[in-house]
C-alpha cells in the first residue's frame, strides 16, 4: 500500500513540522509570483475568478513539495541504501515547473530582457501553464512512488558462486 511509506515517515512529528515549513515557503514563494500574495504596501491575498484552478493546482503542488522533500530527508537519514541523483529528479523538475509557470509576469520581466528568445519563452510559460503545472504534479506523484518503493521495497541479490 502506498501510504505505508507515508505512514512511516510522517509518525515522527519532525517531518510532519518539516513538511509544514517547506509547505508554506512553496505557498507563499507561487502566490508571490503568481500575483495573488501582496506584501506591500499593505498584506494582502486577492483571489480573482479566473485565478483559482492555478491557485488550488499551485496549492497541490506545494503539498506534495512539503510531502516528498520531507521522505527524502528521512531516506537520506534512515536509509543505509546510496541515493542517486534520480531519486532528487521529480522533485526538482516538479519544483521548477511549479515554480516557472506561476512567475508569469516576473518571468515577463526577466525574459523579456533576453529580447525575442525572452518573449518567446515568456508566451510559452504563459500559454503552457496549466499543462505545466499539472505535468509538475504528475512528476512529484511519481517521485513519491518511488522514494515509497525505496523505503518498502528491499532488492535482494543472490550471491553466486
């Protein structure tokens, strides 16, 4: 069962509070560039209609952030087994994805700056976004099972002779 390994993880109240913190960083890092968080010159969240599946999708995506960043710490400390750099790969492109499709007017600004390469990157993330945080969601859904099957799953090897 794939709650096994969440069950494991999240017994110790230290990756539930770990979670929690990398969960808000995420919250507040998509609703900053996504234009929904104002800090200045008052605090403020706006939510308009046309915003909402992005925010709940941005939502998604920074809880399972909190959720896989946190058993990868807890492989990292537990484990006896040696991680390998793809064990890290759904969680940086999802954490790339997430974040590049909800900066779209930071990345306006700063794309932009790279003349028509910037422009043609800027529509992109601005067109694709939906489809890159959906994809972004689906890479992290795959790094959980992963980081699961290394945690519940022993590969045991004969030895011949």
């Amino acid at each position: 069962m794939v709650l096994s390994s969440f069950k494991l993880v999240f017994h110790n109240k230290f990756y539930i509070f770990l979670a929690s913190i990398i969960f808000t960083l995420f919250w507040i890092t998509f609703n900053v560039l996504g234009e929904l968080l104002f800090f200045t010159p008052v605090f403020v969240f706006y939510l308009p209609s046309d915003a909402i599946f992005v925010f709940v999708l941005s939502n998604v995506i920074s809880a399972l952030m909190g959720i896989v960043l946190s058993m990868n710490v807890y492989v990292l400390k537990n484990t006896k087994t040696k991680m390998n750099k793809s064990s890290f790969v759904g969680t940086t492109v999802g954490m790339t994805a997430g974040g590049c499709a909800s900066c779209s007017t930071v990345g306006f600004v700063l794309l932009t700056s790279f003349g028509a390469a910037g422009v043609a990157a800027s529509t992109f993330l601005s067109v694709y976004q939906i489809p890159l945080l959906i994809s972004s969601i689906g890479l992290l859904l795959w790094s959980y099972y992963s980081i699961h099957n290394k945690l519940t799953k022993n590969c045991v090897l004969r030895e011949t002779s």
